[in-house]
C-alpha cells in the first residue's frame, strides 16, 4: 500500500501543484499527488496521494490511495485506502482495506468485496 513517504521523496509520476486546478478527467498509468484543485475524474492503475491542501470533486479509481484533503465523490480502490487526520471524504467507497485515522471526517457508505468478488479482484491484480 502507498504511504505518504512514497510522496515525499518525488516518485509520483504525476503531480498536481497546490495552485493549479483541473476541470476534467486525469488519467494516469504511474502514481498520482494531488496538492490543488480537480475536478472531474481521476484514475491510475497505480497510488494516489491527496494532500492536506487539496480539494477533489471527482470520482476515483486507484490500485490504493492516502487521502489527506477533502474529496467528494465516489471512490474505487483496488486494494487498500488510508483516510489520514486531515482527510474529509463524502462519498460512498468500495476498497478491500480501509484505515481511518483520528480526526478524520467520512460521510458515505463503504463496502467490501467479499468471497468470490474478492476473489475475483485479487485474480485480476495478479494478472
């Protein structure tokens, strides 16, 4: 799973600075950090990191994500998400793994695959 410190050392491919806003959809096949403004859609086959000083109105696809800034929309993780102390998340979420930090806001529902679907899911992550 991503960790912040995989942000901090420069290894997101891509990177949205925190004064620069995106209408439409950001579509990655590397990592993705999000410091600034973007909305629409954004999906990476790898990590997603949303900084303390973003705001995303877009719904999420990602392999696994650190959500740190406010996010409101529907969220698809892949494997597992970390809503961090300064998170705000409205919206429903579907992950294998979720950790929400102390502090942390999360309005929406989350769901889990479970048996088969898992299963599913984790076969496809293999391939």
């Amino acid at each position: 799973m991503a960790k912040r410190e995989d942000y901090d050392t420069g290894v997101a491919e891509t990177i949205v600075g925190a004064t620069v806003k995106i209408e439409g959809d950001l579509v990655s096949e590397g990592d993705i950090k999000v410091d600034g403004l973007v909305a629409g859609k954004i999906k990476t086959s790898k990590s997603l990191y949303v900084g303390p000083t973003a705001k995303i109105e877009a719904d999420i696809e990602a392999e696994s994500a650190v959500l740190a800034g406010h996010v409101k929309g529907e969220i698809k993780i892949k494997a597992g998400l970390v809503i961090q102390e300064t998170g705000q998340v409205d919206g429903n979420i579907t992950c294998q793994r979720l950790s929400i930090s102390e502090g942390a806001h999360f309005s929406g529902s989350c769901s889990m695959p479970e048996g088969e679907e898992r299963e599913a899911t984790a076969a496809e992550q293999e391939e």
